[in-house]
C-alpha cells in the first residue's frame, strides 16, 4: 500500500515533465517541483518537526501551500491546514488542540498570527508576505533535493477541521492510505485523463481543495493555482491555461455565470464539471448545461470525515439527486428518529443518511472528542446528521441537514426542495429557506431572496403553486435580501438567517407575507 509520497515520486517517474502546477508566472514541471518539495521537507526537519508533529499552517491557495502540503506528505508530519481567515482566538484553539509544534502564514494571516498568544509562542515562517518579521518560506526551500519518503500508508497525512456551528471545530485526522484511496476514487468517477488540469480555487483547508490537488498528481495533471477567487480571475485562469476541468461549490458557479465578463466561448476547454458541498438548484443545473457544454457533470456528496459517500456522473439528467454510493462506499437511510443502522426507512421517506465507515477513505474518529465519537460512529457507520431519501432507482436525494428539517403544522418541509423549486423562476438569483418561529404553526416556512428584478411575493407564491410544489410547503413568508450569508468556501449558513444576521434589500419594507 502506497504513501502519499512515494505515489507522488511515481508521477514524477512516469511524467517528469509534464507541468505539475502553475502559480502566476510560476510554472513547474513535476521533476522541478520534486526538488522543492524536498528542500522544503528538509527544511522541515531543520526546523525541529519530528515525524508525527502537527504542523498548522493558514495559507491562500499558493504554489507555496501546495509544496507544503506534499513536503509533510514526504517528512512524516502532519500537516493541519486551517481558515487563512481565522481570528487570533480561532488560531489559539487549533494550536492548542492539534499541539501543533510550528506555524506556517502567509500575508492574509500576518494580522491574526501576531495576535494569537499561542502562534507567538511557535516556530513561524511567513510565506508571500515581505513585510513579515517571521523566518521566509524562501529560506527553507532554498536547497533543491530529491525528496525521501519517511512516512508509511498507515501514517497520519493531514488533519482537517469540520466547520463549527454551534460548538468548536473538530479535527478529523487522515492516513495516507485513506487520502491516496480518495484521490484514486475521485480520478475514476470523474474520468480524469492524463494531463488534466484543474482549478486551484478550492481552499486546501478544505476537503475538495485537498482532493483536487491529490488527484492531479496521479494522472500528471496540472493544479492552477488561484489564491482568492475572483470571477475575472478564475475566467482568466481558465481561459489562458485551458483549464479541462472544474470542482467546485454551487456559489461559484453560479458567480461566475452572473458575472457581466462570462461568455461560454471564454470556458471552452472546460469539459468535466463537478460540485459539491451543498445542493444545486434545478434553475443553475440548468444553466450551467446550457453554458459549458460539458462531457460530464458529476456532483459528489460527501465529508471531511469520508469523502465520497455518493457520485451522480450525469447531474443534470436528475437535478438533485446525489446518484448512487462511491466507489469506496456503501450508505443507507434511517428513519429521522431511529438509533440504529438497521432502522432503515422505507423508499421514498426522508431518514438521515449514515455511511460505512469500513470504506477505504473513511477517518477513523474525531481527534480528541470522544463525545463527538458517541454521537456519530455506531456499529461500524458513519451517522451524518444529513438528511436524505432514496428514490423508486435507488438514487439518493440530500435534502439537507436533520437539524435543518423545517417541522410546520406537525409536516416536515426539506429546505432543499423548495429552494430547487424558487430557482426556476427568472427573476430570482438566489435563495434560502429556512424555518422560522410560528406562534400557529411551530414554525413558518420562510424563503429569503435575491432577486435579479422586480418581483412580488404573490408572483413567487404563484409560481409554487403551479410548479406543483405541496400547499404545506410553500414559504408563507418573503425577505427580500442584498446577499444570502454563506461560510468561506460558499456554504449557505442557515443559522445567520434565522438569527436576523441578514442586509435587507430595503429595511423598511423587505418582508412580505403569503396568507395560507
């Protein structure tokens, strides 16, 4: 069973010149590449790291942050990536609980680093940033080496941490053999082909920047580089590179398709589409289609935790549907009450979806969070706390989180569907609907909007009704928004609508009522 670095120095045999990355005007082949990683690995070593230490590092997505990446694959460190956005207090908890022994920041985290007592109290090395105080990245990759693998498959690689709603992130540690399985995984089931190249954009804190970065290494493919997404920056990336394919979050499509630069001619060499992190509505599906043309559109459903529970590799033949398990994968639906992985719920009934946890990309518990092991690791499954059904082909629909479920009138309400539906209408750009407290009903179906013109609620009422689309499940309550609040890498937070954390598109009168 391989290690990530010895998978890596296996690309290198087989294209040692074949561009490996691009940052700027920074352009490496994958044998030049080698020879900094493994300066950087040495450097690592210099600086103290012994094989098993944390490394936490808060860093844009540059040519810098990649090479990092794999030099701990090849040190024997674990390299724990976390928000560039973090604020001191975030940093000093990280620190703290991965017992990181070294620090690696970059311009966008200068600010938050210099003032977290724990990341003043660690090695650091700035990276991009000359008006840091700090050791430069420059100084340890200096010395070009081949790189000399010293972890195994069973190694810990990475740790990454889940996103805290409403208590503290938890860390999620990696081996290599569960990364290196996700990365094969994710290269079949999207048919990458030698030489690909992908956008870099996704944030290597997160699951899908990881695993793009990994699975171009397997088929000698190019990672793009883009640091902070901007739409004229990815279209011109995409457009001056040939850019074949695309893994990202709806909301980035969908900005990049509202933007007034977009024409289909600009994306043209863009064959293989994918997303994942949340739904897509029908109307972007839709969209999206019409406007790259794609050989294949693929949404994948998963985690931190394990990274594919399911693949769909025709999205927009059934909009919404997550399709069938992973390659490395088995899942069911239980019922929404139900504590055991047999209580399965029937065909068609919402229930949450739990996944396997014998699967080769499956983690293997939380770090240090035994609580968080009791509530979602039970006889050998994955809980999610997502919620979902199969449908009459065996094809799962995820309709959001179970703690999301809006309850109205004792009938649950999927947020999910009735998003999917407001979607088609023409006039609206985006929308979130989310549960809000009824004295009569328990909770108010309520859908928040960012309209593209002038539309009434009526009109949006209207358009439920004839879409077929269940009385009980229509919003009985329109907010008009500027913008729908999503996380860093375009997650909808729910959370913030439903504690009034919103811009109103007019604060006098942004809220329209739908009487039943």
């Amino acid at each position: 069973m391989l290690d990530l670095g010895r998978s890596f120095l296996a690309s290198v045999a087989r294209t040692p010149d074949a561009t490996g990355i691009i940052d700027g005007e920074t352009s490496l082949t994958y044998a030049d590449w080698a020879g900094q990683i493994g300066g950087v690995a040495c450097g690592l070593r210099e600086m103290g790291l012994r094989p098993g230490d944390h490394l936490l590092t808060a860093m844009q997505n540059t040519l810098e942050a990649a090479t990092l990446h794999w030099a701990c694959q090849f040190a024997h460190v674990t390299i724990t990536p976390v928000n560039f956005r973090a604020k001191p207090d975030e940093l000093d908890f990280f620190i703290e609980n991965a017992e990181a022994r070294a620090i690696v920041y970059d311009a966008a985290s200068r600010e938050a680093v210099e003032g977290s007592a724990r990341a003043l109290a660690l090695p650091r090395i700035a990276a991009c940033d000359p008006l840091a105080s700090d050791a430069m990245f420059e100084q340890i990759a200096a010395a070009h080496v081949d790189p000399v693998p010293l972890a195994s498959a069973d190694s810990w690689s990475l740790m990454l941490y889940t996103s805290g709603t409403t208590a503290r992130p938890k860390g999620v540690p990696r081996r290599h053999h569960a990364e290196r399985a996700a990365a094969i995984a994710h290269v079949a089931q999207n048919l990458y082909r030698s030489g690909e190249s992908t956008l870099g954009v996704m944030p290597l804190y997160h699951t899908m920047g990881v695993r793009s970065l990994l699975a171009m290494s397997l088929v000698g493919g190019c990672f793009a580089c883009l640091p902070r997404f901007s739409v004229e920056g990815a279209l011109a990336l995409i457009e001056d590179e040939g850019i074949t394919s695309l893994y990202l979050v709806p909301t980035l499509y969908h900005d990049i398709l509202d933007h007034p630069d977009f024409v289909p001619e600009r994306v043209r060499g863009v064959r293989r589409l994918g997303y994942a992190g949340a739904p897509m509505t029908e109307g972007l599906t839709r969209t999206l289609v019409k406007a790259f043309e794609p050989d294949l559109f693929v949404n994948h459903y998963g985690s931190s935790e394990i990274y594919t529970f399911t693949v769909d590799q025709n999205a927009a033949a059934k909009p919404g549907s997550a399709g069938k398990a992973g390659l490395n994968q088995m899942i069911r639906v239980i019922r929404l009450d139900g504590a055991e992985p047999d209580d399965l719920a029937p065909q068609g009934e919402e229930g949450q979806i739990i996944a396997l946890l014998a699967g080769d990309e499956a983690f293997e518990g939380y770090w240090r969070r035994p609580e968080a092991d009791e509530k979602s690791l039970r006889d050998g499954w994955y809980f999610t706390g997502d919620s979902g059904y199969f449908d009459a082909d065996g094809d799962l629909f995820v309709t959001g989180r179970v703690d999301d479920m809006i309850i109205t009138g004792g009938e649950n309400v999927s947020p999910v569907e009735v998003e999917s539906c407001l979607s088609l209408h023409p006039a609206v750009s985006e929308v979130a609907v989310v549960g809000l407290p009824d004295e009569r009903w328990g909770k108010i179906v309520t859908a928040f909007v960012r309209r593209d013109e002038e539309i009434e609620a009526d009109t949006l009422d209207a358009h439920c009704r004839a879409s077929g689309l269940a009385n009980f499940k229509r919003p009985r309550r329109y907010v008009f928004v500027q913008d729908i609040p999503k996380s860093p890498v375009g997650k909808l937070l729910r959370r913030k609508l439903i504690a009034g954390e919103y811009v109103p598109e007019n604060p006098d009168n942004q809220t329209e009522e739908i009487a039943s």
